[in-house]
C-alpha cells in the first residue's frame, strides 16, 4: 500500500522522536520479557495470522481517508469527561491538536503490515507514556472500546461499498439481492464471511497492542512496588536502628541510674554513720563546755580570794607599825589566810585536774578528728589542738600558782613566825610583809590569767559544740537528699523501662506494618 508523508505526518514523527527520547521502548520490551518467540507466542494465542496482516494492509485505504474524523470523533469523546480532560490538560505535555496527529500516525501504523519488535517496542513506549502522566489502566482500556465504536461500523460500510463496486449488476448490489437469479445466500455469506474477517483482524492487533500496554502498566507497578518494599525495608532498618539506639541509651542509663542510685544509698549510710559519730562529739564538747565553765568559776572565786588575800597583806602592812597592839588579832587573821591558802591549794588541785581531763578531751578529740574527713575533720582537728594548747597552758597556770601558793603558805609562816618575834625584829616583819605582797600580787596575776585561759576554753568549746551541730544538721540533710536521689533513681529507672518496652512495641508494630502493606500491595497486583 502506498502513503503520502505530508508536512503533518512529519510532524508528528519528530514529536513521536522527542518521546523517543524520553522512553527507549526497545529496552522497555526487554525488561517486560517481549522478545520475538513472545511475540510469536502472543499472536498465536490470539490466532493472528498473516490473513490477519493482509486484512489490515486493505484497511489501509479506509484509515487514509477517516483518520482526521477518527482523531476529531475521539479527542471530542474524552474532552467530555473531567477526568480524561484533567489529563490531556494538565498532565500531558502536548495539547490536543498535537496528540490528534499522534492519534492519526496510530490508526495509519495499524495498516502498515509490519508487527515485529520495533511495532510492540513503540506500543511498549506508548502505554509507558500514559503510565507516566497518571492515566489509569481503565481509562486506556476504555478507549479501545470508543475506538472499536469508531472503526468498526466504518470497516462493515466498507466491506459491503467494495461488494457493491465489484457485482456488476444494473440493478445494482441490492436490486440484484431482492429480485431473481445468482447465488444471493452465497453473496451474503461472503460479505459476511469478509466482515467478520476484517473485524477480528482488527480485534486481534488492538487486543495484542493493548497486552503490551498493559504489560508496561504492571511493569511500572511492579517496579513502584519494588521501590516501595525498598523505602519500607529502609524505614524499617531506620526504625530498627533508632530502636536499638535508643534502647542501648536507655540501657546505659538504667545501669547508670541503678549506679547512682547504689552510690546515693551508700551516701546515706555513710551520712547517718556521721551523724552518729558527730552527734557522739557533740555530746562531747558539750560536757567539755560544761566543765570549762565550772572550771571558769572556779579560777574567778580563786582570783577574787587572791584579791582579798592581797588586801590581807596590805592590812598586815598598814598594821606593822601597830603590831605589838594587834599582834594576836593579826595572828588569828595569818591563820585565817591559812585557811584561805588551804583553799586556793584546793583550787590548784582542781585546775590540774581539769588541765589533766582537758588534755584527755584534746587527745579524744584528735582521735575523732583523724577518723573524719573534710571539711568536720579539718575543723575538729584545729580545736583538738586549740584545746590541747589551752590545756598546757592551764597545766602551766596550775603548776606556777602551786608554785606561788607554796611559797606564799612558807611567808604566811615567816609572817607568824615575825609576829611572834615582832619585838625583836620589826624589820624582818616589814621585809617579809613586802615579799609577801608581791607574791601575792603574782598569785592575783597567775588566777586573772587562768581566769582568762578558762574563758578562751569556753568560748571553743561554744564554738566547737556550734560547729558540730552545723555539721549534724548538714549530715543529716545530706542523708535526706541522698534518700530523695534515691527515689528519683527508682523512678526514672521504671520511666527508662517503660519508655524501652513502648520502643520495642513500636518496633514490633513497624516491623508488622510493613509485611502487612507488602503483603497487600502483592495481592493488588497479584489481582490487577
């Protein structure tokens, strides 16, 4: 059959290069398995034969002459549907002119009795095209349908206007029909017979063009699908991945938690162990205090009777010039201040022995502080040695005002021994009454000094029973606080376990889901 190529067909053929370009419809009959035995195989399922080829390359000459009214009948029919429309306008890239002569070049490719691989290569490439602008297989399909609606009254019109051509009859085809003579049931029986040829030829290269499409159609879903299981897979590695993630920090920190939370229990042990040492010490100082301030009492009563004993002495001064006439009342006054001298001595005793029992307490103290640490250790141990020190001072006092006793009680004597030889030596008595003065102002100086020693003991022994009840009170704050972390711990350990049985759930839930929509989307196109 000849063609003429005029200016639109050549138009059309450059369009259908740039397509080319987009989509390679040799390799997409390669990937679809449409090699040359398939194709044989195809066409002999439909029984598409080269009766078939010779039926389509006599239909040539009635697609020449109906392909514009075809294009124009066509396009009109899908232009009146919203959806077909919303593709031709808004998905393809050509306008509706241009597809027309598209649509033409395909009703001529029909007739061209040529159906090998680059044929089904170009129907491949063509039903890819309406994949990729979203045309669904039904709306495809369906337009098959509108062109058999189309084409196939045209073909029985021309079979039977050929007939008519070729009977020569002067009545004409129908005349000759209705009136007498010839085989008139074996005409109709051969038009009918060639009708019927013409149409399934038709039917079977549109059938065997529509395979292919739809063939590229399931291609495309199986490969979406593919990259879909891909995207799933990849999620749920990501997800599986987060999991692990977070159920290993999840982990680190419950470990962590219950490390704390050992440590925080160990602390308030510890605290509460502390507390009971400190509150032991406090108890401590607080007898230390008690003792510093009897002792404190003690050395103001010895330093008030030094006073008065020194203003004894100064009496027995003023009297030396009336001693013969005051001698017994000043003897009886001498054996007073021995009594006096008999208490002071006691006084001395008493402040060895708290010298002795400070000593011991500064020792204790030490031993306590060695066994605390921190800032309580450092502060008990400087009171340890403040106390210590205190303590050798107030041996000190003790043994000077011994001392001073001692020889205050031997110029008591000298001074009743003068009295009592007053009338031989007055002198003696005023040399002995002066030495005696001055011992006694020493004694007055040693008792204000143990007086003050006593004081300074006081005032660290306060400060040393203050601190240890700071220390108290902090300790057992920390032992609160050491509780409290505990508590949290336990708390956040349940939330972390929680959170990791949720992310396990979670995983669980994803890991389903995806063999869920795999399985899914496999029996829709197990269905399709």
């Amino acid at each position: 059959m000849s063609e003429e190529i005029d200016a639109d067909t050549m138009g059309v053929a450059e369009e259908e290069r740039k397509l080319a370009q987009m989509v390679d419809g040799n390799e997409l009959i390669e990937d679809i398995g449409l090699d040359r035995e398939e194709i044989q195989w195809r066409k002999d399922f439909v029984e598409f034969d080269e009766d078939d080829v010779q039926n389509l390359e006599e239909l040539g000459e009635l697609f020449e002459g109906i392909k514009e009214m075809a294009a124009e009948e066509f396009y009109n029919h899908l232009t009146s549907y919203d959806e077909t429309l919303e593709i031709i306008e808004e998905r393809s890239t050509r306008d509706v002119e241009s597809l027309k002569k598209t649509q033409t070049a395909y009703l001529m490719g029909l007739s061209s009795g040529v159906y090998g691989t680059s044929y089904f290569a170009d129907r491949a490439r063509i039903g890819k095209i309406h994949e990729m602008i979203d045309m669904p297989p039904k709306h495809y399909v369906g337009t098959y349908m509108h062109y058999n609606n189309l084409i196939i009254p045209r073909i029985v019109n021309n079979v039977i206007n050929k007939r008519v051509d070729e009977i020569e009859d002067d009545g004409g085809f129908m005349s000759g029909l209705l009136g007498g003579g010839g085989d008139k049931e074996g005409e109709i029986r051969a038009i009918s017979e060639e009708i019927a040829d013409k149409m399934m030829s038709w039917l079977r290269i549109t059938n065997l063009d529509m395979q292919v499409a739809i063939d590229t159609y399931l291609y495309s879903y199986s490969e979406d699908l593919k990259d879909y299981n891909d995207e799933l897979r990849a999620v749920a590695f990501d997800v599986q991945e987060s999991v692990d993630n977070l159920s290993t920090s999840s982990q680190h920190v419950v470990e962590t938690a219950r490390e704390v939370d050992e440590l925080a229990t160990g602390a308030k042990e510890n605290s509460e162990t502390v507390a009971d040492e400190v509150s032991s010490m406090s108890m401590t100082v607080e007898e230390i205090a008690n003792s510093a301030e009897e002792v404190d009492k003690m050395s103001d009563e010895m330093e008030e009777r030094a006073e008065t004993t020194q203003e004894r002495v100064g009496e027995i001064n003023e009297a030396v010039d009336k001693v013969e006439k005051t001698r017994k009342e000043k003897q009886e006054e001498l054996e007073g201040l021995v009594d006096h001298l008999e208490d002071l001595e006691k006084i001395t005793d008493n402040l060895e022995d708290f010298a002795d029992q400070t000593g011991v307490l500064a020792t204790k103290a030490g031993t306590q502080a060695a066994e605390l640490t921190g800032e309580a250790g450092e502060k008990l141990r400087n009171i340890s040695d403040q106390i210590g020190t205190v303590a050798a001072q107030a041996e000190k006092r003790a043994e000077s005002a011994d001392e001073m006793l001692e020889e205050v009680s031997e110029s008591v004597q000298e001074a009743a021994a003068a009295l009592e030889e007053i009338e031989d030596d007055l002198g003696s008595v005023d040399k002995a009454s002066d030495e005696a003065t001055e011992e006694i102002s020493g004694v007055v100086e040693s008792a204000r000094e143990t007086s003050s020693s006593m004081a300074e003991i006081s005032d660290v022994t306060d400060e040393q029973a203050r601190i240890a009840e700071e220390i108290v009170v902090r300790v057992e704050d920390a032992a609160e606080d050491s509780a409290t972390v505990s508590e949290e711990m336990h708390s956040m350990i349940e939330v972390v376990e929680d959170q990791n049985k949720k992310l396990e759930d979670l995983d669980s839930t994803v890991q389903d889901r995806v063999e869920s929509i795999t399985e899914e989307k496999k029996r829709e196109a197990d269905l399709f």
